[in-house]
C-alpha cells in the first residue's frame, strides 16, 4: 500500500512535557525513587515501583458524519512490596506526596498479611538491565502532531474511499483514527532503573457490501508506531472495500476434511497459540497441551520461530520486560524443536528453570520455513494448496489450551486446481493444534506484521471441516 504523508514529530522521552504529557521523565525518576525510599523505610525487604502517563486522541465517523471525539489521559503509580517471600501490591492515580506514602503503606500491609510464596521476589540483579542496556533507544516514540479535525479528516477520506469502490457498497459501520502515546518509569532496590516512551498510531475502516440476505462485512487497518508509516487512507478504504466485495455469494460448503490456508493476519493467531501454550503460567500451573515440551519437536521440522526485543519502531520491542530483566534476541524454535519457553521471574522460579525476560510477553516474534522462496506469494500459496479452503475470518474463542483442541466458526474461500472458485461462509474448522503445527506443510512469503508477531500465510493439512 501507498504511505500517506501526514506530520510526526519525534523527541526525546526527557522533554515529554512538551509533547503532550504533563510530567517529565526526571519526574518519573524522583516518584520512584521516594516511593522506593519510604518502602525501604517501613522494613521492607524489597520493592519495585512504576510510574506511568498516557494521553491520545480518538475519532470515528460513519457514513460521512463524525460519532466520536474522545480524548484520553491516565496516569498511575504502582508498587510492590516485599518482606522476605510474602508480596503486596498496591496503586493510586495521585501523585501527592500524601497519596503516594499511603500507598506504599498499603502494599506493606498486605504483604505483612499474605501468605509466604517460595516463588516470589524481585528478579536477580545479574538478570537487569543496568546502565547503557537500560537506556538502549529503539526509536519507539513518534507523537502524532494531530488535531481532532486533522483525524476526522483522515477517517472521512477513508471510508468515503471504501463507500466509492463499488455501487455494492451499501453501508459502513464507520472508520476511525487513534493517536496514542506513553511514557514510564521504573525501578526497583536491586538497582533497576529505566523508562521509556512509546508511541501507537492507527487507521481503520469497516465497510459493508450488498443488499438482504447477501450482505458482507469486512475490515482493513493499519497501526504503526510513527504516523508517517500509515498506509494512505484511501488504500486502507479500497482494499476493505474489496475484501468485503470478495465475499458476496457466499456459500456453505458439505463437511469434509481438507488442507486450509490460513492468511497471514490469521496464521498470526496459530503462533500465538503457541506463546500461550510455552508461557511459564501455563507451564507451572500444567494448564497446556505442551507441558514439558522443551527439547523436542512440536511443529514441522522445516519451521523456525525466531525473536528480536531490539528492532527499531518493532510493536513488541523493548530493551527490557515488565521486571527490568536485559531481553535478548534468540531461537525460540529450530527445524521445529523447542529450545525455550516465555517465563518471567516468577514462573521460572516455580519451573525450577531461569527466567527468559519475557514478563509482559513475547517480544517480535517471526514464524518461518526453511522451505519458502521469494516467490510465495499469495497467489502461490493457493496453488500448493490446490484444493481446499482459504480462511480469511475466523470467530468464536474455540481453542482449549490444555488439551490443545481447536474449533474456531470461519469464512473464506473455496480453493479448486489452485484457483479461487466461490466465497464460503457458516463452516467450523476443527483440529487439534499439536497435529495442526506438526501438520504445517507450507508459509508463504506474504508476511505480515499483527502486534508483536510477523508470519505469512500458513497451510495446516487434514484439517476437519464442519458444512451443512
């Protein structure tokens, strides 16, 4: 898609007054550190503080008429107390001096009353990031030097774009711009400290196609850390258009078993499943159907899942985790077998294993196969899938992760002799997700980037699918 050419600035975190927020980070610095203070006053044993602002512009608008302007900002300090392995937590949105020792009052109190956790406790100081790696710039804060009427403006191109791709567009259920942008500070006694802002900027637009019984619905975004990024409003509101328009005639299809291409903004989904089921939570509580999978092999040995914290502008970077552990690019799985989990301090302590600097979650993860040449595109994934169904909806939450079943509602594409042959909706899709990563038989070179995830188009074989 085009980019569209609208105002950014970008600035350093340190004059955040001047963008938009209304405190500094050096005043961030000093609510931490006398939060800090007063912990260690009490008795406590260890404690770690954040301290955070936010502030954004949303708009939205239908059928050419503005619905909402709503500005947003919010700020809050946190801590957590420690004495010895019993915790507190406590927060406010008072930065008094008052507020902020009530607080740390608060959280003392509920660790003096809570029960002892042989896992808990501040991560170990040779795990933080300290000095240099603390400060490590990933270019992640680009304020959106946009006014409501500026946004309005964007959102209105947008949708009249989609509204004029085709006569079969009947109707909208709106477009919107947001304009979002943060900063925070933390530490902790063991020595952390560190803080950064960060920016999240998007455009959307959902269209509906046709008339009674054959109507459609569909939507396209596109969400950046700097404005300048953003793919042209009018791209955005044709493309969403076309997508909705693909969709017309939609038919059921008769229960069978068949491969399914996943599209990319899908495929997205199935390696989050994978996160969810090798996060340390799932793991201690022996809540997933990969329990004790490290070192083995759990999806096709031609697929690799590699992470990188540290990409500049990257949605899920960050130089350190929510507990101010270093983060560090690695392999998450080679030709298929598994070579780390997504464990914090916490749940690693209750794994008897290390933590991986992932309390928060994952950190720009990409899904691919050693097997995908250049020219896999999308148009090449349908052919290898020759016959089957091309998914481009999925709905309903139909994935147990315990057991690893999977049944998801779907809409999409009937594939014959490699090309699309009619739009299919009111099918289920069923699978195991165990046999549906083992079965991944192809990833596309149509890669695309949904939050901190970047995978193409996936083909799962044997998949179950329900019809009338």
């Amino acid at each position: 898609m085009a980019k569209t050419h609208t105002s950014a600035a970008r600035t350093s975190p340190a004059g955040a007054d001047h963008q938009g927020f209304a405190h500094t980070r050096d005043q961030f610095r000093q609510l931490v550190e006398d939060t800090l203070a007063q912990a260690k006053a009490l008795g406590a044993t260890d404690a770690g503080c954040e301290v955070s602002e936010g502030a954004g512009l949303s708009v939205s608008v239908r059928l050419g008429k503005v619905e909402n302007v709503e500005r947003n900002r919010d700020k809050s300090i946190g801590v957590s107390v420690y004495l010895g392995q019993r915790r507190g937590n406590a927060s406010t949105s008072d930065f008094s001096a008052a507020a902020i020792k009530r607080t740390v009052q608060a959280a003392y109190d509920i660790a003096r009353f809570t029960a002892e956790d042989e896992a808990a406790g501040l991560p170990e100081a040779d795990d933080l990031a300290l000095g240099a790696e603390a400060e490590r710039d990933l270019d992640l804060f680009h304020p959106w030097a946009i006014d409501s009427a500026g946004a309005v403006k964007l959102a209105k191109r947008c949708e009249a774009a989609a509204r004029g791709t085709d006569p079969r567009v009947t109707n909208s259920d709106g477009a919107g711009v947001s304009a979002q942008q943060a900063h925070f500070f933390a530490g902790n006694t063991r020595g952390f400290r560190g803080g950064y802002a960060s920016s999240r900027h998007s455009l959307s637009v959902s269209p509906i196609v046709g008339k009674g019984d054959d109507m459609q619905r569909d939507a396209w975004y596109t969400s950046m850390r700097d404005a300048r990024d953003l793919a042209d409003p009018e791209a955005v509101g044709r493309y969403a258009a076309e997508r909705a328009l693909a969709r017309l005639g939609s038919r059921k299809i008769a229960t069978t078993e068949v491969p399914v291409l996943f599209e990319s903004t899908l495929a997205a989904g199935l390696l989050g499943a994978y996160v969810q089921a090798t996060s340390g939570g799932s793991l201690y509580r022996k809540a997933t159907f990969l329990n004790e999978s490290l070192g083995t092999q759990v999806l096709a040995d031609h697929i690799d899942i590699t992470e990188d914290p540290h990409i500049l502008k990257g949605k899920g970077s960050a130089p350190f985790d929510d507990e101010g552990v270093r983060t560090k690019a690695r392999t998450v799985v080679d030709a298929g077998v598994v070579q780390g989990y997504f464990l914090s301090s916490y749940s690693a302590r209750k794994l008897g294993m290390h933590t991986t600097g992932h309390a928060g979650g994952s950190q720009n993860l990409t899904l691919s196969s050693r097997l995908t040449k250049p020219r896999d595109d999308l148009a090449a994934m349908i052919r290898k899938l020759h016959r089957g169904l091309f998914v481009v909806d999925l709905m309903g939450q139909g994935v147990n992760y315990v057991t690893g079943d999977y049944s998801r509602g779907a809409a999409g594409f009937w594939v014959e002799k490699g090309r699309i042959a009619y739009p299919v909706q009111e099918i289920t899709i069923a699978g195991h997700l165990g046999e549906m990563f083992k079965r991944i038989v192809a990833v596309g070179a149509d890669q695309y980037t949904s939050g901190s995830k970047t995978v193409g188009s996936i083909i799962v074989e044997g998949m179950k699918l329900a019809g009338h």
